[in-house]
C-alpha cells in the first residue's frame, strides 16, 4: 500500500510540474481527488483492509490528501497570479 501511495505521489508531482495552465491544474485535481480519482480510490479501498494495515494506510493516504490540495493551492494562486499579471 506504502508502495502504491509513493507512485501516485511521484506522478502526481510530474504533472503538477509540468502544469501551464488552470484547465490543466482542474483535470490534476479531478483526476487525482475527484470523485472517481487516484486518491479517492486508494481511500475507499482502504476499508477492506486489514485493521492493523488500515491505520498506518489511512493515515498516509490522508497525508497524500492533504499534501495535494496543497501544492494544487499553491499551484492555483500561483498561475492565477501570473495570468492577471
């Protein structure tokens, strides 16, 4: 789970590094915390874990959560700022 948790944080990054634009940064979040995301997925599944595994995976997937809207925020405010500049 760790290791599943790792990729989608890696590819994650890839793409937020290479976002342009707020439509891209839009089907970032969508694709990774949508309904249907990356993220939401790996949350929902959780629950068929064992209950020694879904602690510690419960917490890091909340950490990869909240570390995305994150970065997607910084990212947002950051193109925002430049497309009014």
């Amino acid at each position: 789970m760790i290791n599943l948790i790792e990729g989608i944080k890696k590819n994650f990054s890839k793409e937020l590094e290479a976002c342009i634009s707020l439509k891209e940064l839009k089907l970032i979040r969508i694709k990774y915390l949508g309904k249907n995301g990356e993220v939401t997925s790996l949350l929902k599944s959780i629950g068929s874990m064992d209950i020694e595994l879904r602690r510690e995976a419960g917490l890091e997937a909340n950490r990869l959560k909240t570390e995305m809207s994150s970065r997607l925020e910084n990212v947002r405010a950051t193109l925002e700022g430049s497309a009014s500049a």
